[in-house]
C-alpha cells in the first residue's frame, strides 16, 4: 500500500538526489573557495516553486489514527507534543481505544473544545471495537 503514484516517488528520488548534488557542491565551494560566475542564491522562481510544493505535501498529509499511532507519530501531529502524546496512549492503554475526538477530549487532560476543533481533520479514530474500556 502506497501513498504516492509512481511519477511522484521518481519526483522525490530526483529531488533527494538534486539536494545531494547540491550539498556537495556547496561542500567544494566551502573547501575550495568560490568559482567566478557561480552563485548559490536562490531564484525567485525556486521559492515560490518550493511554496507550492510545501502546500501540495501539506494537502495530502493523512490523518494519524489516534488508537494506533506511537508517541512519535502522535507527534507529528501540530499541537501534539511529547507530554501530550504521553498521555493520549496512556489513557489509550488504560481504558481503550478512542470513539471519536469528543471522546479524546474527554478523556485527556489537556484536550478541550477548542484543541479538538482544531485537531480533528488531523485526527483519524479507527478500530474502537477492540482494548479494554472501563
């Protein structure tokens, strides 16, 4: 099961090997001093390039389920850090799994309304019917 088509897994492979061939040259210009003609600004163009390409990967980014991420994965939620991921498994472990984002919010301290309005399109609740619920 894949995330991205073929042509988007060659983009990247392309991109990760441009950003390698530029960080050696850099590392050459850094040894070697300046070649004369040679810049490494950036072009207008390349940042807005990059700004599209950051919100098309902001676009597909998929929602974490919260009843079986990691507290890594919990992470890479915005607004989820460490200590907060921490106790979102906890409660997770101790009680089960999580119907719904009201439920989340219920359950752990340092969730509320607002929090879940805010989380909830980055929030996925799959698998309810199984762990403990007390």
């Amino acid at each position: 099961m894949g995330y991205f088509t073929k042509n988007e897994k060659r983009a990247a492979l392309l991109l990760c090997l441009l950003a390698v061939l530029g960080a050696g040259l850099r590392l050459k210009l850094a040894r070697e001093g300046p070649v004369e003609g040679l810049t490494l600004e950036p072009a207008a163009e390349d940042s807005a390039v990059l700004r599209l390409v950051e919100k098309e990967l902001e676009a597909r980014k998929l929602p974490i389920d919260v009843n079986r991420a990691d507290q890594i994965l919990l992470q890479r939620v915005e607004g989820i850090g460490p200590r907060l991921a921490g106790r979102i498994i906890a409660e997770r472990e101790a009680h089960g799994p999580f119907r719904d984002a009201h439920d989340l919010a219920d359950r752990v301290d340092g969730i509320g309304e607002v929090t879940v309005q805010r989380l909830a399109r980055q929030l996925a609740f799959g698998d309810t019917t199984s762990g403990r619920r007390q």
